[in-house]
C-alpha cells in the first residue's frame, strides 16, 4: 500500500503483546492518517467499532495539543523569548496565538528542532491504553490550567458551564481537552482513566479504551432491554416458513412454489424486487415469479425469502430506517460485485444475502431507545460522529453486531448469515468456514463508507487487500469505480 506505516501489522503486534509506537515532528497527512487506520483497525478486532469516532476525536485533539506545545517553544526560543519569565510570556504567546492559527506555519521550523510526538498503544488485561508524549516538559502554569480543565470536565456533564469556567483569554479556551474528555464520559470510558503526566524530560497525554466500556450493571441493563425488544419481534409468517420448506423439498416443483408466492401480491412483489436488484442476469428485467424462481434458483429463493420477511417484520414496527436499507442494498450490490471481479462467484449470491441484512442490529438498537440519539447530539453539537447508530453504541456500549446476531439466531436464519452479521467488522477474527463471504461483506461495507467520506482505503485490513489483490492506490480506486459504474447502470437499467 502507498504508506509509509503498515497499520494491520502494527494491529497484529499489538494483538500478540508488542508495544507500537508512532512517531513523527508533525501532524502530516499520512502520519494522522496512520494513527487513524490503526485506531480503527484496533477497535473493529475489539468489536468496539463505535468507539472509533470518539477515540479518533480525542487522539487528535491531545497531538494537536502537543504539537502546540513543542510550536511554542521552538517559537519561543527562535524570537529570543524566555519562556520562563512572565512579562515576556505573555508578550510571546500574544505573538505566537496569531502565528499558529495555521499549524502549517510552524512546520518546518519543528521538524529542524530535535522535538518530537510519539503515539503509544498498549494492550493491556482491562484494554487498549493509547498515550501521546512529546519530549518537553510542560511548564508548572500549564500543568496547573491542564489538570483546572480535566477537573471541570470530570465535574460537571454541561458543556456551556464548564467552557464559561474554563475559557483562558491568554491560552485559548482549550476546547479540545473538555471536548475529549466529555466524548470519553459519554463513551462509558471512564475519565479518571484520562491522565496528564508531567516529567523532567517530556509530558504524556494517556486514556485507557477497556474493553468492556459500560459499568456491567449499565450494560446488563440495556442488553435486557435489547432482548426484550428482540424477543418482542414476531416470528416470521406461517405462509413464509412453508415456502422455505418448499424450496428445501426434493418434491417441489417451480409452479407449486411460485403459486404460494402469488398468494401473497406484496411478498410477490418484494421477491421481484430483490431479485431484480441482486443482479442474477443482465440485460434483462425479471417481471414474473416463475422466471424469478427458475433463474435465482430455490436456494437463493429462501435467502430472499429470509431477507424479505426479516425487513417486512422490521418496517411493520421500525418505519423510518429507510437509510439502513439502503445502505444494505448498495453493500449486498457491491459484494457481490467484488466476489465476482475477484474470482469467487461460486459465493456471490451467499455474499449478496448477508449484505442484505448486515446491519439488521441498528435498527433494534435505534429502535430501543429514542431519546439518547438527541441528547448525545445536543451535547457534541457540531462534532458529533456522523452515524445516528454510532451515537446509539457510544451510549448504551452495545455493539449492532452483537444486536443483529441475537435478531438472526432468533430467526434461525443460516450460519454463513448469522455469522455475516456478527463479524461484519472484524473479518480477521471470523469463523474459517464463512472468512470469505464475511470478508467480501465487510468489504463492501467499508467501500459505502468510503464512498461516504467517513473511513479511507488505509482503514482497511492490509491482510484483506492483499488477499483480493488491490493493495495499490490507483488499483483500488479503480477496483472502486468499476464497482460503482456497475451500481449505477444496473440500477438504471431496473428503473427504466
């Protein structure tokens, strides 16, 4: 890949007790880029995917901080000021407030100096402990403004209040520090874990991510709460397990099938649906149920069945997730695609079925709890992670996987979709028997997501690149566009 760091074998040496380690003068593109993909990839293997915003937000915002302190003392020492007297402190830190408006400005006069900031991760029995160092020690009136605002936060849960507590005319208002730590209260990370070090030769930022994030008794509460809603949920129609029967009689005939499907007209029409958007043929619509029947074949019909039935009960309680379908539908198209295009057609229609119903948990898990999504958002404001299901996980600390897969056993759904739903997110861990239809599901996911702006192709397990043969640049982007030209004319082709 086009990087200089190898983020899945930083990944895998963490996972097998290694410390890794990140270190850089400033916070270039690739470097953040790095420490985000590893922050990801740390995460996912960890099934605490939600966590991955929030963890992002605050790494960034203490390398932001400790790349502001080194700027200002190579600023300070440039321009012949003494940082430890008081009347030219303030003198130099008026000049240098104007001048580090854009950290760009300070770059090259940093990477002449010897300071530096290095990203540690640690795994350790409770989690993952992340630190951020930087080899200068921090002055006694900066500890004191630094540990004033870790105080704050960890006092009061109003932003307002604390910002009006905390605001330092002379330093800025060190939004950052409030704002991580307030992200890692609500993420159930405890703050006390969250630790300012002051030492003779550098200053060290570090937070422990555990990896049971909630109290148990908070995580306990809310997961009766999810089973309650999943165990509330109907089984699937009388008329919808006969036909699956059907489909697995050797006595079955396609005229026998297709009229018990013509029975039900909006069944009828969500199997024409599905089978026209899975893309069994080309160049040609699929408008009748016997044609359906005999060109998807009678295994790929009680998949359909499956993911027809799983979202008519879903819609029926849960009518406004219109965009978790969706997002299911472009995921389920891409798979397949990418089991094609890589030589495993052999699975694509598995693939597509199990992209179909991916994300089935995160509409339980939004379901469950409508008021949290707003009170989460209220309090980020501007900042909050861009997914509704994602602010859901950070509050509750109960992964959609784990969700979708009560929801899948609950319907006896098949192994390889029961297992699609779990591991979606954590491929390299998934059972050997499923590893490449959950590999191209997952990959298909995170094309959405990239495709969304929300990850990037170095989020991606190198170990999964490599296996499908893209691990350049230019080749994924092309691999990606090949996929979504596909996208765009099949479904165009459906419309017209």
């Amino acid at each position: 890949m086009n990087s200089p760091f190898d983020t899945s074998s930083m990944s895998t040496d963490l996972f097998s007790g290694k410390t890794v380690n990140i270190r850089f003068q400033y916070p270039s593109e690739d470097s953040m880029l790095a420490i985000n993909a590893l922050i990801a990839k740390i995460l996912s293997r960890s099934d605490l995917k939600y966590l991955i915003d929030t963890c992002i937000t605050v790494v960034r915002e203490i390398i932001l901080n400790a790349f502001k302190a080194n700027a200002k003392r190579v600023f300070f020492t440039s321009n012949g000021y003494d940082i430890d007297d008081k009347e030219t402190y303030t003198k130099g830190m008026k000049e240098f407030r104007k001048m580090i408006i854009d950290f760009s400005g300070m770059r090259e006069v940093v990477i002449e100096s010897a300071l530096t900031i290095m990203v540690k991760f640690i795994k350790t029995g409770r989690g993952i402990v992340i630190s951020v160092k930087n080899n200068i020690p921090m002055l006694e009136d900066e500890y004191i403004r630094a540990s004033h605002r870790v105080r704050l936060a960890l006092e009061h849960d109003d932003f307002n209040s604390i910002y009006r507590e905390a605001h330092d005319s002379t330093e800025g208002a060190g939004l950052g520090l409030i704002i991580s730590l307030l992200l890692l209260k609500n993420a159930g990370i405890d703050p006390e874990g969250f630790k300012i070090k002051k030492e003779k030769q550098y200053t060290s930022v570090e937070f422990i991510v555990p990896f049971d994030p909630r109290k148990a008794a908070a995580i306990s509460e809310f997961k009766e709460r999810i089973i309650r809603e999943v165990d509330s949920l109907p089984t699937f129609p009388e008329h919808i397990m006969e036909l699956q029967e059907l489909c697995d009689s050797p006595r079955s005939n396609i005229n026998t099938i297709s009229n018990k499907i013509l029975t039900d007209p909006s069944l009828t029409a969500d199997v024409l649906k599905i089978s026209n958007s899975a893309g069994f043929i080309t160049g040609k619509r699929i408008d009748n149920i016997s044609d359906a029947v005999i060109i998807i074949g009678l295994k790929n019909l009680k998949s359909i069945l499956i993911a027809t039935a799983s979202r008519r009960i879903l819609d029926k309680r849960y009518k406004r997730y219109e965009g978790i379908w969706d997002h299911c539908n472009r995921a389920a198209f891409y798979g397949r695609a990418i089991a094609e295009l890589t030589g495993r057609s052999r699975i694509s229609d598995q693939v597509f079925i199990a992209g179909l119903l991916h994300d089935i948990g995160k509409i339980a898990l939004l379901a469950a709890d409508d008021t949290l999504a707003g009170q989460i958002g209220q309090m980020l404001g501007t900042r909050r992670p861009g997914s509704t299901a994602i602010l859901e996980e950070i509050s509750t600390g109960v992964s959609h996987s784990t969700i979708g897969r009560l929801i899948a056993e609950k319907w006896h759904f098949p192994d390889f979709i029961t297992e699609s739903i779990a591991y979606h997110h954590m491929p390299l861990v998934a059972p050997p028997q499923f590893r490449d239809i959950i590999t191209i599901v997952y990959l298909a996911n995170m094309f959405c997501e990239i495709e969304k702006k929300n990850f990037d192709m170095s989020f991606i397990e190198t170990e999964i690149l490599e296996e499908l043969g893209i691990t350049e640049r230019n080749d994924f982007d092309a691999f990606l566009n090949t996929i979504r030209k596909r996208y765009e004319i099949h479904y165009s082709s459906i419309r017209n």
